[in-house]
C-alpha cells in the first residue's frame, strides 16, 4: 500500500514542480497527497484524541500522591500516637525527666535536650563557617574560583550520613579525645560538630544564592564612595540578602534536628538529661531508629512510643521549614 | 525582483474579486485580555488564494488578531472573545469545533524561526507524523517536497539528519515554512516573519512567499509597509484594536480612505 | 577648619584597609575548612578501607568473621532498591511535574499541592521509615521487604524529582510548545513530542540524583526492617534484603578492631557508586546545557 501511495505522491509531486515553472495552478493535485493520508487517518487520531484525554487524570493522580504521603504522615503519626497517650499521660511524656522506655519510663525530656545539644552544637560549627564560605564566595572569590569550589563543598551535602557517623567515631572522638581525655566514646560533641559539617554546605551555599542576588549596583554604589570589600559585604550585602540568609540557618537547623544516623552511630544510645557535650546522649532520631530496629512487639507500649517521639519531631521540623519559607517570602528582596 | 512578480500579482487578484472566494468571515470580533480590550468589532473578509498583509503600529492588535484566526490566542488563559470567525462557513469558536482541526488546516509561521531541536527531517515530519502518517516512504516524499516548496532543499538535501539548530536564521525561517506546508493547509498566518531576519533572508522569504500564493492563501502581519506594498494583494490597516481600512493594497499605499492611514503610511506616527 | 582632615581620613583608611584583609584571610580560612574536612574524610577512609577491599569482599556475604565477610548481599540489594525507586519515583515524580506544570490551572489547588511537596522535601527521613513501617509493613502487609524499603524511599526522593523536572520543563522556550500547538497538535502530543524530549536532560540528571540520594540513605531503612545480616540474595520483590549503608553501619557497631576497616571497606564501594552516578549526572547536564 506504501509503495501505491508514495508512486502516486511522486508523480503529483513532479506535477507541482512542472506546474509551479509553468506558472500554472494545480490546486487539484494539491488536494490529493498529503491530505488523503491524513484523512484515511483521521478517524484513529480522533480515537486517540479520545483516550488522550485521560492523560490529564492519570497526571493528577500522580500529583496526588505527594498530598496522600503528607496524610499518611500525619494519619500515621497521630493515629499511633493516640494509642502511646492512651497508655502513657501527657504530663508524664512532657514532665518526666527519665525516658527508660524498656523500664516503663516515659519522659520524651531528655530526647529533646539530646535533640537541642546536637543542634546548638552544629550551628556553633556551621553558621560562622557556612557564612564565611558564602561571604568568600560571593565577595571575595574570583568566578572561577567560586565555579570550583562551590560545587566541591556542595559534595560535602551528598555524603551519606552513615559515612559522616563513621568519620565521627572513628575519627572526630579519637582526635577531640587528645584534647578532653573525659570524653566519652559515644557523646554529642563530636555528633554535633559532624552534623554542624554536613549542614555547612545548605547554609553556604543558599547564603551565597541570596548574596549573589542581590543587584551589582547597589554594590558599585558602595565602592564608588571608598568602601573596603568588607564593608561591603558587611554593611551592603549581607544586610540586603538577610532574609535569604536566615531561612538558609533555619533549613541547615531543620536539618540537624532530623538527622539520624550520625547521631545514632556517633552520640550513643543513653538518653540523658544533660547539657553536657562530653556525656553520652540520645535523640530523637536515634530513638526512633533504636525503637524500631530490634524486637519491639506490634501494638506495644514502646511501639507506640516511637511515633509519640516521631511526631515530636515532626512538629519541630514542620515549624522550622514554615519558618524558614514565611521568612523567605515574607521578607523577599524586591531589587 | 518581486517587481516583476508584481504584474502577475494584480491580475489574480482582479480575477479574485469578482469569484469573492472567502476562507475567512470575520464580524463582530472583540477581544480582551482580562479587563483590556485588544480587538474592537472587526469585520474581515479574507480570500482564497491572496496574501492579505496587516499593518499598524506596534500594540495595535495586529499579531493578536492573527492569532484568533487559528485561536492561538488562547495559550493566555485570560484571553475572552466575542463575535464570530467563519472558517469555510463554520465559526470557530463554535464548542464543538475541533481546534487541532483548523490548527491543521490553518498553518502558522512566527516571528523568531522556532525549529524543534530536532534533526531538519524530524523538524518537516512533525506535523505528518503527529497526524499518524508513519510510513519511512511517505515521509521521506513529504519532507522533500516540503523543503523544494521552501527553496530549502539544495541547502540541506545532504545533511537532513543534522540538527535544525545548525542552520542560519534565515534557513531556520525557511525550515519554519516548510514544516507548516508538510501537513498542506489551505491557509498561512505569518507573524512578522522576516522581523528577525537580516536583508538577503528577508529577500528569500519574500521570494517564498509570492510563489506560495499558488497554492495557499496568506495573511502575513508585518511592520514593514514596503514589505507589505512589495508582497500582498490586499492590505488592512490596524490601529488601536480596530480595523480602520481595508482594501486592495495598490489603492491603500496610493490613495488612502482614511486620514489616519494617509498619516500612518506617511510616517507621520508608527 | 577643613572639614575633611586628611591625616585622619589616611590612618582610618589604613586601619580600615588591614581589617578587610584581615577579614579575608578568615573568610578564606573557613572556605578551606569545608575543603579540608573533606579531604581529610576521603583519606581516613581510603587509608582504612583499601586494605580489606578485594573481589572476596564483593563477592562475599556477610559473616561472623570479619576476614570473611563481604557486601554482596548490600551491592546487589541496593541495586534492586534502586530499580524498584527509579520505576516508582520517576514515574510518579515525572508525571506530578507535568501535570503541575503543563495541565494544573492556577488555583488553591495546585498552590496547596506546590507547597506540600516544598514541605515533604524537609520532612526527616527517619519519618518516613515510620509512614513506611505503618502503611507498607503492616497496613499493605508487605513485611520487611525489598519492595517496603523501595517503596518508602520512593515517597522520600519523590519531591527532589518533582522540583527538578518542574525546573526542567519551565526551561523548555514556549515557542516550542506554540509552534507544535499551531500545527493541529493535540496538548498531549505537544507535551510528548517536544515538551519531554527538550527537559528530558535536565529529568535524567535529577533523578540520578535522587537517586544517589536514595543509594547513601541509611535511617529509614532501619525502620522499615531492612536486615544487617543476609546470606543470601532476594528472589523477589517480598523477599528479605539489606544494603549497603545497612551493612556498613552494621560493621560500625560491631566492637573490634577490624570491623571498622571493612566498614571503611564498605563505605569506598557506596562512594564510588556515588561518584559514577554524580560523573553522569554532571556529564549529561554539561552536554546538554543551554541550546535554546
């Protein structure tokens, strides 16, 4: 049927081209070629048309997915939370200080102390060190230099975690170990500051995004006066990009509280109450992960206590990624 | 070079107007974007086997206007129209008109070349192939009688599977072309289509056009009213979202009706 | 009196000039201070881990001893994790993004549904193992699956692949789209023929990063029962797995001196997986980098 077709195209074809140095009209030939091909077509591509427009609902369904998993989220976190504060009080899981889960005490305190000592001690390391980086990069650095470099400590956010947990124990502890002998083997210090690294690229490197944003001129207006590059990133830049900035901390601290295994491989499994860097802690992570891994029964008090701490930690996390979006939209640069 | 084509021009359009052989019915035509209103009450006929070139100032509706005539328009949301557009005697804003239907019938080149990145074969098969012809051979005719109707195939016969993105603007523009005739529409809207085109492209495209009014009928948008008294057979006159004059082109360059087309083509604003 | 003595006017310039290359130095120094972790972590690992690699700890599975055990087990099952999240989360995450970006009108909805995925992509991902172990393990009644654990990290990698091809289908020029529509194309055919292959680049470098994400996750694996020990490979989607993060952790806890050298062992594998997958992602994206 192909060859048929196509003899017929070439020989209208040669008309066209005849008719074309003739001067001449061919509209007839015209209406042969292609339009009867599509035309003999027509009726399967209506079909198709038909079923295309079920595309548009499988496409929503899938879209769909991403609000299901946040239900999910929250159905499964609640739900088997309300099981855990139908065995355990509210004033016990907030008031009491002791959580020995195995021994039938409750108090989430501790969790939270672990959860806030890794945090303040990674944002120790991470912010002076994430908004130098940024400040170099977007005022000192030459192009080049940044196309390198930023790139290499964006590396340092897709290590994996178990990596980082192995880094601090086996190296971090030892090597603060020389310096404070007490140290623990298992303690927040070195978590913290192995967390506070791996958050070091989320705060540099959005810090330089805001930073870079902001507009040469305001910048030249600075220099054109006899301002040092300092003061202008001090006094010019980094004020103008601050939102950016602040929402980059708040991310980098998001981060730290949910992350899991450097603290669970490198902070230890004794929930304390204690600010004390050098002690054994847990957080909430670690419990989460010490909870589920192991036997614990189906239904049980201890299950149960595991997303009692998950939702704990979700609230946490949930407010800071809110914070850090209100503040990026709320206080957006307009240049 | 298109003074010699001229003579010919005129005679078919004489011959035209007495048959009164109209693709397009436009009456009554508003337009808005939102709260703007871009079109007022336009009425419009446009005929078969002419170009019909459109002018104005920029801003006047005369690239919106073209765009309702194959409803592409209607890729901003917000856009609301009233009155009606017949298209061989069936209004295309009906609901159940088929706008991949007139798309079909009604081909369109843009102001920047915009060639898919894909080979210049895949760029001339597009349209067959989205319109279920698959045969290798069928394909391979259309794409090589698409090209020679673009004057484009002796440039790129032997590199037909290179990508589109290799070719000048000028080429590019004519690969445009070519794609559009692939699928044999009756009508051609161009939209400015040699703004982005140096001289001796522009020169080409101009070429391309007249002899394509053997088979098509075009209505070209253009900022340039010599392009428009070189090419078309009538020419309509846009301002401010209205159609203030439209008429044979010869008599609208010479002996304009209306005061502000004797304004506008003597350069007094635009 | 002049207003402006100059003797003045030179000694705070010069105070002011030494304090900005005084801050310099200590902008620079704390640049380095990311860089020299970094090296100093590739080296201590390296340094550990190249005396036990070697074929018999590829082609090993776990045992008691740690001059016998191996990583096949955690090899071949993260390679079956990385099938089961690649079909899922790209076909989810792709389509999410077409309908967000093609299909969705402005509204609430959309809006609701933009905001929700910004806001997955910060839950923790120990979380997630608990959505996992609820729904999958125990609701669905999957157990302690390959297909559980590929699952849940599904759902965790799905907003890095959503937001990513979003970016890359807005770089597509709407010329494009407009001179596809004005040939009588139909939405989906628009969207197929053109839209897709023009993002398609952009697509495959943030899945592969997704993906080398859900390569190094560890926490909700633990969640989900991914075992520490298996001495045998997954027949099917049901059946038991580990990987390697699991197994690598696994050999961190243990006490003794050599485990943690073939957790280093280990860790060099995952990280060379990691290097391939990020070599292509960078590869592809600097191939196909600005053509419009």
């Amino acid at each position: 049927m192909g060859t048929g077709i196509t003899s017929v195209l070439t020989s209208t074809f040669r008309l066209d081209e005849r008719g074309l140095h003739m001067g001449i009209q061919n509209i007839q030939s015209k209406e042969w070629t292609v339009h009867d091909q599509m035309n003999a077509k027509k009726q399967r591509q209506k079909k198709l048309r038909r079923l295309e427009k079920l595309i548009p609902v499988f496409l929503f369904l899938c879209a769909i997915i991403s609000i299901l998993t946040t239900l999910g989220i929250l159905y499964t976190l609640i739900s088997s939370a309300i099981g855990f504060f139908g065995e355990v009080s509210f004033s016990e899981f907030f008031l009491n200080t002791e959580w020995k889960p195995w021994s039938g005490s409750f108090g989430v305190s501790p969790l939270i102390t672990g959860t806030l000592l890794i945090t303040g001690i990674a944002i120790i390391v991470a912010i002076p060190l994430g908004l130098a980086t940024a400040i170099f990069l977007s005022e000192y650095a030459s192009d080049r230099t940044r196309r390198i470099v930023k790139p290499v400590i964006e590396i340092l956010a897709g290590i994996p975690t178990v990596v980082y947990g192995f880094f601090a124990l086996t190296f971090v502890t030892p090597l603060i170990q020389h310096v404070i002998p007490d140290l623990k083997i298992f303690n927040a210090l070195s978590g913290g500051i192995v967390v506070g690294i791996m958050i070091i690229p989320t705060i540099a490197s959005l810090s330089e995004d805001a930073m870079s944003a902001v507009p040469g001129n305001i910048r030249e207006g600075a220099y054109a006066v006899g301002a040092t590059r300092f003061e202008v990133a001090m006094k010019v830049v980094v004020p103008a990009a601050l939102s950016g900035i602040i929402a980059s901390f708040v991310l980098g601290i998001s981060r730290a509280i949910g992350e899991t295994m450097i603290v669970t491989i490198a902070a230890g499994q004794s929930p304390t109450l204690t600010l004390d860097p050098t002690q054994s802690i847990q957080t909430l992570t670690s419990f989460i992960v010490q909870g589920t891994s192991g036997d614990t029964a189906y239904g049980s008090t201890i299950y149960y206590s595991v997303y009692a701490v998950g939702i704990t930690l979700f609230v946490f996390t949930l407010a800071m990624n809110f914070l850090s979006q209100y503040i990026s939209r709320r206080f957006r640069e307009e240049y | 070079m298109s003074t010699i084509a001229k003579p010919i021009v005129k005679k078919q359009s004489e011959e035209k107007t007495i048959e009164k052989d109209s693709v397009f019915g436009v009456s009554n035509l508003n337009l808005w974007y939102g709260t703007d209103q871009a079109l007022y009450d336009i009425h419009m006929d446009i005929y078969k086997n002419e170009i019909t070139a459109i002018i104005g100032p920029s801003g006047c509706g005369k690239s919106t206007f073209l765009k309702t005539l194959n409803r592409m328009v209607e890729m901003v949301p917000i856009v609301k129209t009233s009155g009606t557009i017949k298209y061989n005697d069936e209004n295309i804003f009906d609901p159940k008109y088929s706008v991949e239907d007139l798309r079909t019938r009604v081909g369109m080149v843009f102001q920047k070349p915009n060639p898919f990145p894909k080979s210049i074969y895949d760029n001339v098969a597009y349209g067959p192939r989205i319109h279920g012809i698959k045969n290798k051979k069928d394909l391979d005719t259309i794409v090589e009688k698409s090209l020679k109707d673009a004057a484009l195939w002796d440039e790129v016969k032997d590199r037909l599977h290179e990508n589109a993105y290799g070719l000048s603007g000028g080429q590019q523009q004519r690969l445009c072309i070519a794609r559009c005739l692939a699928i044999e529409p009756d009508v051609i809207l161009m939209d400015e289509p040699t703004s982005a085109l140096d001289p001796i492209s522009t020169m080409k495209v101009e070429e391309l056009v007249q002899n394509l009014r053997e088979k098509y009928s075009i209505v070209i948008v253009t900022h340039n009213m010599q392009q428009a008294a070189r090419i078309s057979d009538k020419t309509a006159f846009f301002l401010n979202g209205e159609l203030v004059e439209f008429t044979e082109t010869d008599q609208l360059f010479s002996n304009p009706a209306d005061k502000r087309t004797e304004d506008y083509i003597t350069g007094r604003f635009g | 009196m002049p207003l402006r003595n100059q003797d003045d006017m030179y000694k705070r310039r010069k105070r002011r000039t030494a304090k900005n290359n005084i801050f310099r130095t200590l902008f620079f120094t704390a640049t380095t201070v990311g860089l020299i972790v970094l090296a100093m972590l590739i080296y201590r690992v390296l340094s550990q881990g190249t005396g036990s690699l070697s074929w018999d700890f590829i082609r090993n599975f776990a045992a008691p001893y740690p001059d016998e055990a191996g990583l096949l087990a955690g090899i071949v099952g993260s390679l079956y994790l990385m099938g089961i999240v690649a079909i899922f989360s790209i076909v989810v995450g792709v389509s999410t993004a077409i309908y967000l970006e093609e299909y969705a009108k402005k509204g609430k909805l959309t809006t609701f549904i933009q905001m929700n995925i910004q806001n997955l992509a910060g839950v923790p991902s120990v979380v997630f193992g608990l959505l996992g172990l609820t729904f999958f393990v125990y609701v669905l009644d999957f157990g302690y699956s390959l297909l559980t654990g590929g699952l849940t990290m599904s759902l965790l990698v799905l907003p890095i692949i959503v937001v990513s091809s979003q970016e890359a289908l807005r770089s597509v020029p709407s010329e494009l789209k407009e001179a596809s529509a004005a040939m009588g194309a139909s939405k989906w055919q628009t969207i197929f023929r053109v839209v897709l292959p023009a993002a398609l680049p952009g697509m495959i470098t943030g899945s592969i990063l997704a993906l080398s994400r859900a390569i190094g996750e560890t926490a909700p694996l633990l969640v989900v029962g991914a075992a520490t020990a298996i001495y045998s490979l997954p027949d099917s989607v049901v059946d038991s797995y580990t990987v390697m993060p699991i197994q690598i952790y696994s050999w961190i806890s243990k006490p003794g001196d050599e485990w943690p050298l073939l957790a280093a062992a280990g860790i060099i594998i995952l990280l060379i997986f990691l290097l391939i997958m990020n070599t292509i992602a960078v590869l592809i994206r600097n191939k196909f980098q600005r053509r419009y």
